[in-house]
C-alpha cells in the first residue's frame, strides 16, 4: 500500500528519482543535501518505500509521544535524546550490529535556512557513524531544479574525515550544490 501511496506521490507531484540498484548494500548511511524542506522528508521516506528498503531516521526524542510514537517507529525513526550527553556514534553502532539490513538516513545541514550569512557547517555525525558500523556513505539530492531524487555516489569512510569531507564537498559541488565544510 506504501510503495503505491509513494509512486502516485512521486507521479502527481512530477517528481521523478534515480534507481542505481549497484550502490546499495546491506547496510548504509544515506545523506543528502539541500534540506530546505520538510517536503524533502516526505520524498525520502516515499522514495525508499519505492525502494523496497527500510529506511531509519534520527528524530528527536521529544516527538514519540502517543499517537505519534506509534506511527514514528512505524516509519522507522530512532528516539534521540538531545539534551543530554549521550553517545549517539556508539547507540547506532549497535543499532547496524543487530541487524542485518540497516540504512540509516541523515541530513547533516546544521540548518534548513537558505541564507548565506546564517548557514553553517555541516555536522559530521553521519561519518562518525558510518566508520564506526564499517558501512558506507550513500550520498543523495533532492534536485529541486530538475524535481528529481538523485543518487550521486557512495564512498566508504576513510581514516581522513578531512579527506572524505572534501571529496562529499566535491561530489555535490559537481552538481551545483554547495556544502559548507568546517574546520576538521
């Protein structure tokens, strides 16, 4: 019901996506840029019911509150508790310990905002978490322009975060898209 529910989305709205079957493994960490939206939300998690692929997201712990929790770990997101002190990097690390298929998607923008003078570097969360689970880092868009969901590449974490970030830099920058990198 999903996949045909996340078809006529993709259908109605005129959007259109990437398939690239090759790219994706057991186990992964989905990003993509821009996140200007909570449309964009929308779209991955109907893109990968088109995808035939369980997707995780990261959601904060304050919105698994009855009936939203229900329907929450229904869509796979995890509770994060983010006023405290804990260590997310290892709790996902478990989490893809556990299972054998996991692919766990995260829009490491620190903001959604699109102004320049408000813009921040980019969390780099996702790779912590990806090196520490061996997985790779499937690297996504939501091309507005085009109204396509892209599939631009996959790299597998290095020991340089540095190193990866450029090439993550790259990789979007090719298609127009500027990440903002800090300093590493």
């Amino acid at each position: 019901m999903l996949y045909l529910l996340s078809k006529l989305l993709f259908k109605f709205s005129g959007w259109t996506y990437d398939e690239k079957p090759e790219l994706w493994e057991d186990k992964q960490v989905v990003i993509g840029f821009p996140h200007t939206t909570n449309m964009d939300g929308v779209r991955i998690l109907a893109l990968f019911c088109i995808y035939r692929r369980k997707l995780h997201t990261l959601v904060k712990k304050d919105l698994f509150v009855w009936p939203f929790s229900w329907f929450l770990s229904k869509f796979g997101c995890i509770p994060v508790d983010r006023s405290s002190k804990t260590n997310l990097v290892d709790q996902m690390r478990q989490e893809f310990a556990k299972r054998a298929t996991f692919t766990l998607a995260i829009a490491p923008e620190a903001t959604r905002n699109k102004m320049k003078e408000e813009r921040k570097p980019i969390r780099t969360g996702f790779w912590h978490i990806a090196k520490a689970a061996g997985a790779p880092i499937i690297l996504m868009m939501s091309d507005s322009k085009r109204k396509r969901g892209r599939i631009l590449g996959k790299i597998f974490p290095s020991e340089s975060l540095r190193d990866d970030l450029m090439k993550i830099k790259q990789i979007y920058a090719d298609q127009g898209v500027d990440v903002l990198i800090g300093a590493t």
